[in-house]
C-alpha cells in the first residue's frame, strides 16, 4: 500500500470513530497545497470537556490498534481544545464555545475551498 492509500484508510476510520462517538459538527479540511504537515485536518465538537476528552483517548487507542503508530495528544486534561495528532491526519475536538472562538475552520478554508461535513 502507498502512502495516499495509507492516508486514506486513516482518514476513514478517523471519520468512523467520530461518528461512532458522537462526535458534532464533523468538518473535514483537505490540506493538500496549503500545508505539508497532514493530509487533512478534521475539527469536531463533544458537547463537554468530559466527552471532548474520552473522544481524544479513545481516537487515540483505535488509530493505535489499527497499526498506524503511535498518537500524539495535547489539551488534556482540561479538555476544551484538543489535538490528535495521528500524522496524515490530524484532528481538534472542541468544546463548542472555544470552538467557535477559535474558528479554525475559517481560518483554513481560506482558499475558496469550502470544508467538508461529515464523512468523504
């Protein structure tokens, strides 16, 4: 498998655990051209620090059972902005008014690309 279909199958189950934990407001950010970081960059809210947080590890221990290596995450345990930084992919998880603050959507959509809701 190459990397793109590496990235792909990531992505998917990425998508398939936020939606399986009922992650909100799923929005997908393709990155290619604006950053080489990641592949995508995924933004979702829990409806509490509580849920944002248990989404985060959970993410985390699938994306690692899966065999994709090892998952980077910052913002615990407080819990109101998290990053989960699974390498092609990397997502932040919100409570909804620090989302909004923030507005990381906006931010990167910036190029006349609108985001993607929900899954690809």
């Amino acid at each position: 498998m190459n990397k793109s279909d590496l990235a792909d199958e990531l992505y998917a189950l990425i998508m398939a655990q936020l939606d399986d934990d009922q992650a909100q407001e799923i929005v997908s950010i393709p990155l290619d051209g604006k950053s080489s970081v990641a592949d995508h960059m995924v933004v979702a809210s829990g409806r509490s620090s509580r849920q944002v947080a248990a989404i985060a590890q959970k993410l985390a221990e699938k994306v690692k059972q899966a065999g994709f290596g090892p998952v980077r995450i910052e913002g615990l345990p407080q819990a109101d902005w998290v990053l989960v930084d699974c390498g092609d992919v990397v997502v932040h998880l919100f409570r909804p008014e620090v989302r909004s603050f923030y507005n990381l959507e906006r931010m990167w959509s910036f190029e006349g690309g609108e985001p993607r809701q929900g899954r690809a």
